[in-house]
C-alpha cells in the first residue's frame, strides 16, 4: 500500500490513533507519581522511596525498549500497538489489587515493559504515513500524548487516590489502556514499505556505524529530559507541601501545564517545518529550559509568587524538544532501522527519567527544591556544544521513513 492510496481522513486518523495509544500508556508510565503524596503520607514512604516507587515503570520502558522497537521494524505497527496496550492494562490490574507495595512495584515494573510498546510503533505510525514536509508538526502533535497523559493522570489519580485509595487510583491506567488495545487493533494500518529485498543498501545499512550523529541526539536528549523529569514528579508534591495547595488544585495546575506543554511541541514541530531544521531549534530551547529552571531557582529560594508561574513556564519549555529529536532520529535511521533507533532513543531518555525522581527525592529531603532546579539548570547548557550542526535531515538527505 502506498501513501497516496488512503485518503487524507484515514492517514490523519492513524496519528489520532497514535496519539490515543501513547496517550494512555503515559497515563500509566506517569500517573504513579501522583500517587507520591498519598504514598509518603499513608504509606509512611519518603520522598526517596516514593520517587523510586513512581520510576518503576520507567525503568521497566528501559528493559524493553530497544526490543519493541525491533519487533516494529519486523512485524509492524499494528499488532505491537495492540499487544502492548493490553499488556500494559493487564499489569495496572494486577497492582491495583496487589496488597503488598513489593508486589505493586512488580507489576509496575512489568507495566513499563508493556507500555514501552507504544513509542517506536506510534512514531513510525506518524513518520510511515506522512511526507517530510508536514512530519515536524504530526510528530510534535503525537509527542503531546506525554503532557497530556500526564495531565490527564494529574487531573483524576490524585483525587481518586485521596478519596478511594491507591486500588482505585491505580483502575483508572487500566481502564484507558484496555480502550487503546481495542482501538489500535480495530484501526491501525501498518504503513507502507519497500520488501526488504528490494531495498537499497544504503536504507539497510546500520546508521550508527561510521556516523556520531544520532549518539549525539541521544546525548543532548537525555541532558533535555533532566530537568523535564524533575518537573514533572515533583511540581504536584511542591505545589502541596511547600505552597500549601490542596491535591485539586495542584493537579488542576499541572494539568494547565501539560496541555500548553502540548501546544509548546506542536509549535516546535510547525517551527522546524517551517525552517528546514530540526536541530536548530533545540538549540534554542535548551537556552529557554536553562533559563527557565536557573529563574525558578531564584524565586523559589526567596519564596516568591513567581516561581508559581515560572514552574509552569518550565513545564513548556522543558518539553517542547521531544519531538524534534524524534523526528530527526526517525528520518536519519530510515524505515529499517528507525524502530530501533527510536527505541534507543527512548532507552536513553526513560533510563534518564527512571533515575532522576529517586536522585532528586533524596536531593530535595537534604537540601530543598532550590538546589535540585538549579541543578538541573546546568543539564541543557551542557547539551548545547552536543547538537549536530550539520546533521539536520531535511537538509543533509532525503528522508526515507
């Protein structure tokens, strides 16, 4: 099947899809740190043991990624967006009648392997079905399934676990992952491809070798997601227990955050597009997160109202590069071999992130939320020297995803 063989309806379909599906594997990947409050105040876990409690499905995303990814580039879109999301609705079951938090931490874990699914099948769904031209801006808008999954999962999971508990908390990931499995199975259309028997060597060739370009987008995005890390876990339990919000407003506030988070990729991703780059315009965001995190530690230290909107500002900036850096590595990587690039891709960034709530947890119980923003601060100066400067796909070849 070829592009121009679907109409333009059913090829914007498959990103909804796409989008659905991430979307609700990251209800479950992130929605477990919105459970830290109610973790550290019933449960008795400090900000160290809760933060490890929420990276769990993280570092389970980190064990299966790479395989995901070459389970995509070999059996195709469909059946793994499928599989994965109920596998991923499974596990949120099981923890959410585990009794023992050893056993929740089990099943978590085994969920992050499930959910891990989702990210090389959706983004080859987009970049498979798409022209060049127009891949910047569906690419940014499938990378809003993040922000939005987490705002969807701080808009409900920390009111349902304050009034109902953790099980009832935990029900809701299952609930939405179980849809996408019916959706993705019921819609999804593997995008076209040449047999690999036909194809040049050149597109068969393995991109990392003789080339530092995509360990270079690797780098600069795990410097990037730092401080997105940070900012994610820990601005509910801010907002709480140093500004002394109540759970609903505090998730209603990370929820508006989220969702201009989501504006801020699509924006990106029109931007690069527009401009033939997609590396340029991470370079320009990595000064923003910088500034934006140095700011908020400045006004968080003296205690100003500002930081209140700096977090927010923050919580855009921080994520706007995403889809840049996964647009760019899907293009260079090439339709066999972008499954497992972009698995890569996200081994590197979820291994980040799995780290960073307990490193954090135990940064902030020592010396505060001052120190670990500044800190975090630093992460995207170091990325700048990083960025390729002469790799930028649509100018340096013709994208083949």
């Amino acid at each position: 099947m070829r592009t121009s063989t679907i109409g333009t309806a059913r090829r914007w379909s498959m990103l909804v899809i796409a989008l659905t599906a991430t979307l609700c594997a990251n209800v479950f990947i992130n929605g477990v740190a919105f459970l830290i409050p109610t973790l550290h105040t019933e449960r008795g876990l400090d900000l160290a043991e809760a933060g490890l409690m929420s990276a769990l499905p993280s570092f389970g995303m980190v064990t299966t990624l790479i395989a995901w990814g070459y389970i995509v580039d070999r059996f195709g879109e469909r059946l793994v967006l499928t599989v994965g999301s109920a596998l991923t609705a499974a596990a949120a079951l099981a923890a959410a009648f585990s009794h023992s938090l050893v056993t929740v931490g089990v099943f978590l874990f085994l969920g992050g392997m499930a959910a891990a699914s989702s990210n090389s099948a959706s983004g080859r769904l987009v970049v498979g079905w798409f022209p060049p031209h127009q891949r910047g801006l569906v690419m940014g808008i499938r990378q809003t399934a993040t922000p939005l999954g987490v705002g969807l999962g701080a808009l409900v999971i920390p009111q349902l676990a304050e009034v109902r508990g953790v099980t009832a908390a935990l029900m809701f990931p299952a609930i939405v992952c179980a849809a996408a499995a019916v959706i993705s199975v019921v819609g999804v259309l593997d995008p076209p491809r040449p047999p690999r028997a036909e194809a040049h060597a050149d597109t068969l060739a393995n991109p990392y070798r003789g080339s530092s370009t995509l360990w270079r987008i690797h780098a600069v995005s795990v410097l990037l997601v730092a401080p997105q890390s940070l900012v994610w876990t820990f601005t509910l339990v801010w907002l709480m227990t140093d500004r002394g919000w109540s759970a609903v407003s505090a998730g209603a506030l990370v929820t508006v955050a989220q969702v201009l988070g989501a504006a801020g990729r699509i924006a990106a991703g029109k931007w690069s597009d527009m401009t033939g780059s997609r590396l340029q315009p991470i370079r320009t965001i990595a000064i923003g997160a910088s500034a934006a995190m140095g700011l908020l530690a400045v006004t968080d230290l003296i205690h100003s109202p500002m930081s209140v909107a700096l977090i927010v500002v923050a919580s855009v900036v921080t994520v706007s590069d995403n889809g840049l850096a996964f647009t760019a590595i899907a293009e260079i990587a090439g339709p066999f071999w972008s499954g497992r690039a972009l698995g890569t891709q996200n081994t590197t960034q979820l291994l980040t992130t799995g780290i960073v709530p307990p490193a954090f947890g135990a940064l902030i119980t020592a010396a505060g939320f001052p120190l670990a923003f500044a800190v975090c601060a630093l992460f995207p100066l170091i990325a700048l020297p990083l960025v390729p400067v002469d790799a930028d796909p649509l100018r340096s070849r013709q994208p083949t995803g």
